[in-house]
C-alpha cells in the first residue's frame, strides 16, 4: 500500500531561476515527510516533480522502486490535495469523489461503496449530492482529501492544503490529517510554509531554502538543533535567539564571552573549543531555554527589558544584550517593566552555536 | 452628493442618453416602418406609431426574389464560419491561456493588427486569388473570409475564457487519472462551454453582418446582405426598411445574450452580473 519515494539528483529551473537543485531524498513508506520552507524555495516544485506536474531537467523519480521520472501524473499511483483544492464546480460531491475511480473503470457498484465509506470518514456523507458552489472552505477541503484517499495512491500529496482555511477551522483540520494519516498509513509528502504545521504533523521535516534541503530530521530535532542559523531562524515562535559571542580561555576553563560578560558551555564541548580560542562564533538559544532573575547577579548576562507581552500561558520579554535583542519566555507571573534591567541566564545544554561566516552548526561529537 | 460630482454625473448620463438615442432611434423606426401597412409608409406627416400592426411588409419582403435564398446562404455561410472559426480559434485561445511560448504577447497583438488591414485593398488579389482556386462564388469562400475576419476575436475571447478556468482543475484531473487531452475534454471543455456558445454567436453575427467581401466574391450566391446591397438602390422603401430590420434582428438577440461575455473581451472587470 505504502510506497518509498525516492529522489535521485533531482534539477528543475524555470528559465535561470533553479527551483529545485539537485536534490536527493528518500522518504520512507508509511512516513509523513513535510517540505518546509519559505515562499520561493522550491518546496512546490519539488513536489509536482513527485507528483509529474513538472517534468524534471534531470536527475530520477522513484516511487515503490519504480523509475517513474517518464511517467505522466495517471500513470504514477499518486493522488495530489491541491492549495485551491481544485475541486470541480461542475460536478457534485460525490462525481467528484468518484472522478478518478471512473477513469479507472472501476465497477459502478464498488465506486459507490468506496465513496460512500471514504465520505464517511471524512464526514461529508451528507453532502454527497451538493455542487462545490454551495459548500464551506472547509467542507471543499474535505471532498479534496477525500477525492485523494478514495483512490488509495501509494503517495500522497498535499500541496499547503491549510493554507486557505481560518485559524480556528486550520487548527481542527490539521488534528485530522494526522489522525486520517495514522488510520490510512499512506506515505504522505507535505508542502507548507507553516512551521506549526510543520512540526505539529511531520514524522520527518525537510527544510528547505533556495532549492536545496538545509536539514532533514525529526521536528524535534530540527526544533531543537537546527543544523544552520536559517533553520533556527525561521521554525519557532518566537524564532531562536542569536548572540555575537566569542570564545575564550581563562584559568583553564573555555568560556563564551558576550560583551563584557561571560557564558559558560558544556564541560564536552570544551575540548574542541579550546582549539578555536580568539574565534567568534554565533550563540543561539530559544526563548524558553533562558531564565530570568529579577536583578542582574553574579553569573548571569544582564538585558535591559524592552517590551513584555503578556501572553496567556507565558509572558514574552523582549530584551536588549549590548546590540542584540532577545525573546525570553518567562512566566507570566513575574512583574517586570520596561527600561528595567534584568539577569538571564543561559541553559547550558540547550545552547547551539554556529560559526560565524557560514551560519553552519558547529558539530562537537 | 458634492456639487462637482452631481455635475460630473449629469454630463456622464447625458452623454450616455445622447449616445444611446443615437443608436437606438434608427432601429427604432427601423422596427416600426417594417411593421408599418405598406401604404403608411409614405403618408406625411408620418405618425410615429402606425395605425396598426401588420405583417404586409414582411411578407412582401421575404416573398421577394431572391431573398429567400440569399437568407439560406447566409445561414450556411454563417453556420460554415463559425465550424471553421471555433475548430482554430479554440485551441489557439487555449494555447495562449495555458502555455507560455516565446512570442506569445507579440501574438496576441499580431493577431489583431491582422484586423487593421483594410479589405477594400485586398478585394481584387482576393478575388484573384479565388477565382483561381474555384473558390469564387461559393458559400465556402465566403465563409473563409469570413473565418480570417472572426478569428482575432474568437482567439482573445476564448483566451479569455479559458483563463478563467483555473489550471489546477485541470491538474487535479490529470492526477486522478486523465490524461492531458482527457482533462481538457472532462474539466476544461464542460467549464468553458458557456464563453464558446457566446463566442460561436459573435461569430455568427460578424458573417452575418459581413457585407463587403460577401459582395465581391460572389455573384449567383449571393448571401443577404449582399443581395440586399445590390438590390436596394432599385427597391421601394419599404423594402429597405423590412430587409434593414432583418439584418439588425440577430445582431441585438445575440448582442443581449453574450453581453457579459463581450466585457470580458474587452478587459472589464464588470462582467460579473
């Protein structure tokens, strides 16, 4: 049922502009693969070459190990959730649902019992007789899936299929995908510039900018240890922090110095820092990994406090560290006000740091 | 309401009134004399609304020599033009709307410069031309003509609707199974089929209409608005008022039922109504 999706090499340009550049990946049967990334960086391209919307300029398609990069989009085992949900106006729910089993000449009576089934979990049985034109953004959004899973592809494919819902009906929508996904197994590839979406539905993410993927990991991962300062920058709300640091040695200790004031980093990385003494690397750390003291002690880092947003369930401070301004998510019970001066302090085990020209992570295993 | 606006306003709408009147008082009386007894016609002063309807003016004119016949032809001319018009414009109008290709805009402009060449100056080569291939003074030469003359209009019409049939449906259809001609056929055709209708009546009425190539290619098969032509300077008045009526009478039926399709080709945002 499931299949392995394989890119080899995979280019595709529109004229000079190169959308995907010669990307290799592999998504496992079964997995819920998300593409994310900014607007323009390829992820849509790279999923109608999956899909072959777009015929690729080079580089091989592999679906369920079968070299499918000649093949047109009929003929692939796929089934594809538009962003418009390209649902058809002329057609009513359920010749919609049955559309691509009709082009499979499949029996009328198992159509019927397949679109009755597939409508029901989706929850549109009721709706089967209306035209596009008299449903809600949301119940569109369902006949898409539904139209899509009753063809039970090997892959499938959802291009930003949120995007077009309202914050509440999106929220409720994702929930069910994940839960649709964990019921029907199919491997599914995912495109969104939502990076919510992204780390609430994907088994794996693939991040990617100017055509290239920039890390492929668990959303966990990629939250937690983004492998360059794009990634740390763009998943997050708010995004990672992103201190100017250097580092020092002093008294046999390796430490990071900001400004004026030093932070201390993980006894194990202290051996491969000691070799790059005098080198100025960039320290990033997420919001909720820094605490906050009330008053600038010993040990801490002391930040003038900007702004504070209070949020619900945390508080949000924004605070300047000699040039740079920081997120710190602290409780919202602690009563601080602005132009106030406060300590932080750094959760050493939480701390990522990047080397300066190329934004890359600095490996220390 | 300010007081330069009300006075914007009211030149607009009398401007508009004027202009309207311009058009429609002719066909006005137009309408009225060919419904008018023969004898009225020629009374002075000539009442405005006849004494009573009657259908003499009519009769006498499609009971005329040649008329009817004339009308079949221009039926069959028409009929042929729109065939050969929608079989090349349609796929060109679709071309342009789905595919990008190196020269398209330069087409869509070429394709109604096309248009600005006078066929006054082609009217001997043309005939020529026709005469040569036994083309001359048959029904299909003219419908020929008649197709170079529409096709500008039923490429930018047509482009026009088949952009507003969003590609993803296509898309989708392909994904589901179809093949490229297959989603054309099963998605694309069945959505734009409304704008072809209205783009095979503008057709239609562009023949229809058509006078004066019709005139010069042809001398027995005459299509009607050639034969009224050659024949109204030796008409009674009547006559000319019943055939003008029969000329003008597709033109305003189609005209009303396309409207919303017209503003569409020429650009307007207003066509949603």
């Amino acid at each position: 049922m499931a299949a392995e999706i394989r890119l080899e090499n995979v280019r595709k340009a529109f004229g000079k502009v190169v959308a995907v550049r010669d990307m290799d990946l592999v998504v496992e049967p079964g997995e819920f693969l998300v593409l994310l990334g900014p607007s323009g960086c390829g992820k849509t391209t790279t999923l109608r070459c999956i899909a072959g919307l777009e015929r690729v300029d080079r580089g091989r398609v592999y679906i369920g190990g079968r070299d499918v990069t000649a093949l047109p989009p009929s003929r692939r085992g796929i089934a594809m959730v538009f962003q418009s949900y390209a649902v058809f106006p002329h057609m009513t729910v359920a010749q919609n649902i049955a559309f691509g089993l009709r082009m499979r000449h499949t029996p009328k009576d198992e159509i019927k019992r397949a679109v009755k089934e597939v409508a029901e979990l989706l929850q549109i049985d009721e709706l089967l007789d209306r035209y596009p034109s008299q449903l809600s953004g949301g119940q569109r959004q369902r006949v898409a899936v539904a139209r899509a899973l009753v063809m039970r592809p090997e892959v499938l494919l959802m291009d930003e299929p949120l995007s077009n819902l309202d914050a509440l009906l999106r929220l409720q929508m994702r929930a069910e995908l994940k839960k649709l996904h964990r019921e029907v197994g199919t491997t599914t590839v995912y495109v969104t510039h939502d990076q919510i979406e992204a780390l609430s539905l994907g088994d794996r993410i693939a991040v990617m900018r100017d055509g290239e993927i920039v890390q492929l990991d668990t959303p966990h991962e990629v939250y937690d240890k983004p492998a360059i300062v794009f990634v740390g920058g763009f998943i997050g709300t708010p995004p990672m922090n992103f201190l100017r640091a250097e580092v020092r040695k002093a008294d046999g200790r390796v430490y990071l110095a900001v400004g004026d004031f030093s932070v201390e980093v993980h006894e194990e990385w202290e051996g491969k820092l000691g070799e790059m003494v005098g080198t100025p690397v960039v320290l990033g750390i997420r919001a909720e990994n820094i605490e906050v003291r009330p008053t600038p002690e010993e040990g801490t880092l002391p930040a003038q406090v900007i702004v504070a947003e209070p949020l619900g369930s945390q508080q949000l401070l924004t605070v300047q560290v000699g040039k740079d301004v920081l997120k710190v998510a602290t409780s919202p019970e602690l009563s601080v006000a602005p132009g106030q001066t406060i300590g932080l302090v750094l959760t050493k085990a939480k701390i990522r740091l990047f080397d300066e020209k190329t934004g890359e992570a600095l490996k220390f295993d | 309401m300010s007081y330069p606006r009300l006075l914007r306003r009211t030149l607009l709408y009398m401007g508009v009134t004027a202009f309207a009147l311009w058009v429609l008082i002719p066909i006005f009386f137009i309408g009225i004399s060919s419904f008018t007894p023969r004898n009225e016609i020629y009374a002075w002063p000539k009442p405005i609304i006849p004494s009573h309807f009657s259908l003499d003016t009519m009769e006498f004119f499609l009971g005329s020599y040649g008329v009817l016949n004339s009308l079949l032809n221009s039926v069959w001319v028409a009929l042929l033009t729109l065939s050969f018009t929608l079989a090349v414009g349609a796929p060109a109008g679709y071309a342009v709307a789905r595919f990008f290709f190196r020269g398209r805009e330069a087409f869509r402009l070429g394709i109604l410069i096309t248009r600005m060449f006078p066929t006054a100056l082609l009217a001997v080569p043309l005939a020529v031309t026709f005469i040569r291939w036994g083309l001359y003074d048959t029904l299909v030469g003219v419908a020929l003509i008649h197709t170079a003359m529409a096709l500008p209009f039923a490429v930018i019409i047509t482009t026009g609707i088949f952009m507003g049939v969003p590609k993803d449906l296509e898309e989708a259809a392909m994904t589901l199974g179809c093949s490229r001609f297959g989603a054309f056929a099963r998605v694309a055709l069945p959505l734009a089929l409304p704008g072809l209708a209205a783009a095979a009546m503008f057709t239609f009425v562009i023949s229809w209409n058509e006078v004066f190539a019709a005139t010069i290619l042809t001398v027995n098969n005459r299509t009607l608005p050639a034969h009224i032509l050659t024949t109204i300077q030796a008409s009674p008045l009547y006559f000319r008022f019943a055939g003008g009526f029969f000329m003008i009478l597709p033109a305003l039926f189609f005209m009303f039922l396309i409207r919303r399709y017209l503003f569409h080709m020429w650009g307007g945002a207003t066509a949603e109504r």
